[in-house]
C-alpha cells in the first residue's frame, strides 16, 4: 500500500487551497502604529499596575493613592508620565496633588488586533 502525502507547497503548487487558509487583510499601519504604542506603554509591569488601578476607579484618583508599586516615586512618575504620552491616561494638577483618570476608549485600538 502506498500512502501519498502532499506537502503545503505541493497544495499551492497545484492550486488546491481554498480561500479559508488566505491570510486577512490585517492591519493598516496607523492603527498598527497606535496598537504598538499601546502595547509597548503597557509592556512595563510596573506601569500595567498602574494603569489598572487608575482605570478600576470611578472618575478619577489622587496619585497619593498609587503610589505603592514597589519603585520609588520618582520611578512612578516616569511611568505615570509614559502612560500619559501613550493617551491611556490624563491628568489635572489641584494644589500640590496630581489627579489622574482613564481616557476613554484608549484600548478600543486593541480590538482590531483580535480580528
């Protein structure tokens, strides 16, 4: 008994695939652009931290209330700051305070990486 075993190669040679294994359009290169930032702000796990606890409040958090991430302060400022140039978070200053909330719809970006 001989059993034939056709490669992929030999299936796209003989022009057997079908639509269903084509690669999607994937995609475009702002969106791909704006993910990788999102991406790379929240890459830091330090700063994953802190974003979390800033988008569970409602409304808005005092920086007093963060503040223990296990860096320093100077530290979670840096991060705080890298959060903010990435769009994923906005801030008021009120006094001596730092107030700091989630922007709405910052991670809606992530979605198109999912399809």
């Amino acid at each position: 008994m001989t059993v034939t075993v056709k490669t992929s190669s030999a299936v796209h040679a003989a022009g057997e695939c079908d639509d269903s294994c084509a690669p999607g359009s994937g995609l475009d290169v702002a969106t791909a652009a704006r993910a990788a930032e999102v991406f790379k702000a929240l890459s830091d796990p330090v700063r994953l931290r802190l974003y979390t606890r800033i988008a569970a409040c409602d409304g808005e958090t005092c920086v007093c209330d963060i503040q223990d991430v296990g860096v320093s302060q100077p530290t979670v400022s840096h991060h705080l700051r890298k959060l903010r140039e990435a769009g994923l978070i906005d801030s008021e200053r009120r006094g001596t305070w730092v107030y700091y909330r989630p922007v709405a719809g910052a991670l809606t970006v992530l979605d198109a990486v999912r399809h």
